[in-house]
C-alpha cells in the first residue's frame, strides 16, 4: 500500500488549521472535509480540535482506504467516519449520518497527491499514461472516451471554457482529424499534438498542453458545476458560527467560489434603500480578506502551493429563508459565475 507520509504534503496547512479549528471548540462539534484525499489536513484538524468528530468524504475508494489508516495511526480514528460519495451528494451524506447542522466544511479542490503521483492515472501531462483522468474510477466517463467521441464544437467549448485555451478550435480540429485513424489513447500522444498545433510564438509559461489537460479533467470529472453545486449546500447545513474554508488552485474554481460567498457577503437591498432591515443584512463574514496565498517558502517546500487561493467565511446569523430556498434549488458553473457577476 502507498506510503501516505511520503506523498502527501498538505497545502497551507497552518492557515487552514487556523481558520478551521475555532469553529470546532464546543464539544460534539462536526467538520466535514468534502475532499478527504490522504487526510493530510483532517488528520491536523482532528489534533487542533479534541472535542469535535469528522466526517471525510471522497471519490476515490484508495484514498479512502490510506485515510482511514493514516487516522488508526495517529489514533483518531474513534472521531473519524469515511464515506465514498462525490462531494455534490453532501447533503445526502449529511442525511445518511443523522446530521443535519455542521461546524466547519472545508474543500481542497483540484487533484490529489495520491491522483498526482500515481502516474497511471493520465492526470498528469508529465508522464505517459492512459488517457483516464477519472477521480472515480467507478465512474465510466473517461478522457479517452471524450476525445474519441465529442465532436468538434464540444470539444472546443471544454478547452475554451475549462481551459480558456486560446488555441482551442485549432486543437479540436486537429484532434478530429488525427481521431480518424488512429485513436488518442495516452497522455504522451495528447501532449505530442499540442505541442504540434500551438505556435511556438504564442505559449504560455510551461507544458502548452497544461490547459487541455486541466479541462478534460474538469469536463470528466464535472468539476465546475460539482462545485457550484454543492457550496448551496454547505451553506443551507452550516450552523450559525460555523465555518467554510476552500483552497482553488485555477482561475475558474476560484472565481466559482468567489462568486457563491459574495452573495452572502453583501446588503441584499436596493442600494437607495434609506434603512437596511436586519433581514437583509449580509448573513456571512469574510475570514480571509480576499484570498490567501503561499508564500515564497511554502512554494519552495511544496510547489503544488504555487497557484493557491485559500477563502474562508462565517455563518453570523440564520440564513434568510429566500437565500435558503435559492440554495435548495441548486446551482451549475455557469449560473453562479452569472450570478456573481450581478452582484
């Protein structure tokens, strides 16, 4: 089984201990990571905050299994409870457990160190791998399969909207061209063509394929609209005092995230309005002034903390039953982003 101590190095673990744990003070507190992974911050969590239990939830059915035996090593395992489920289920989860208010939700979006280093999984364009990129490998979606199969407008709209790729139609193009007669079943092969469309003149800073990549594991594993979905949620089953912590590590899941806080952070009245009722107050608390990022030395000790954006905000008061029941009603990428972008 995969050493858990020596692949996994969490991101700004101090500052999410930080923000996390004063939430989690009053006995039979909850928190629940909505992306377990190894457990790296859960585990540091647990430690911060005696009196309170966790519930992890993941895709993977492997990091669920090195979870649990990081938590039996450190002896934590008593206020710990794993469950398999993507994170857009998390009220179901809730229900499933007998909870219905929690402490503290906290969200490290993107991949793990575990779908990282384990070079088969094709989420790296660093390595020859299939083309698989599923965080659930139950799950039959794969990479390979929306290359083969999306046709050229679809495939121009995932690299242009997950990937904002400048070059997207040209990639598209060639991709269904090449398609015909021989099939793209590997990560060097996806790599190879990239590097063979975009002009040497016009490249970003690093792998040309480094935007492809990221949008076909966005568009496999519905990544956007999975959040956007799932923070109403959070929200709707956080108790008042209670805490949401997310680290994005790209643009788009942090613009997603933004987005769905600023809509509790702000008056919800007409900006003429002589006298704000109470009710329309703002019912969150901003915790991180903006986003959080690494700093020089968390990047060289770990450059997966690079590109972070770490926000956080405080439940102050009930949530107003129409914020409540636009929550209930959900939410997908596109939405929420049209949604920030009116407030």
């Amino acid at each position: 089984m995969t050493d858990v101590t020596t692949i996994h190095q969490p991101v700004l673990l101090r500052d999410c201990v930080d923000l996390v744990a004063p939430a989690l003070a009053k006995p039979g507190s909850i928190a629940v990571d909505c992306t377990l992974g190894l457990a790296g911050h859960s585990t540091a969590f647990l430690k911060a905050s005696p009196n309170a239990r966790l519930i992890g939830i993941d895709r993977d059915t492997e990091a669920l299994a090195l979870a649990m035996k990081r938590m039996e090593m450190d002896g934590l395992a008593d206020r710990f409870t794993p469950v398999h489920a993507a994170f857009d289920d998390f009220s179901q989860v809730l229900s499933d457990q007998g909870v219905d208010k929690v402490n503290a939700v906290f969200m490290d979006l993107g991949l793990s160190s575990l779908q990282i280093d384990e070079t088969e999984r094709g989420f790296s364009y660093s390595h020859d791998a299939p083309l698989d990129m599923r965080m659930d490998v139950t799950q039959p979606l794969t990479a390979e399969q929306v290359l083969a199969e999306y046709s050229f407008a679809d495939l121009v709209r995932i690299f242009r909207t997950y990937g904002e790729e400048r070059f997207s139609k040209q990639i598209a193009r060639e991709i269904v061209r090449r398609r015909e007669t021989e099939p793209l079943t590997t990560s060097g092969q996806l790599n190879r063509l990239v590097d063979e469309v975009v002009p040497q003149a016009h490249r970003p800073a690093g792998n040309p394929a480094k935007r492809v990549f990221q949008a076909l594991r966005i568009e496999v594993n519905g990544e956007l609209d999975k959040l956007a979905g799932t923070l109403p949620q959070i929200a709707n089953h956080l108790a008042v005092g209670g805490r949401l912590v997310v680290e994005s590590y790209h643009s788009l899941e942090d613009k997603t995230v933004k987005a769905f806080m600023n809509q509790g952070l702000k008056v919800d009245a007409p900006a003429d309005m002589p006298v704000v009722p109470p009710d329309m107050m703002p019912f969150f608390k901003e915790l991180t002034r903006g986003a959080i990022k690494a700093d020089a030395e968390e990047i060289a000790n770990n450059p997966r903390s690079a590109s972070v954006r770490l926000r956080a905000v405080e439940l102050t008061r009930p949530i107003p039953a129409r914020w409540r029941k636009r929550f209930d009603q959900g939410a997908d990428y596109a939405s929420m982003t049209r949604q920030g972008r009116r407030d």
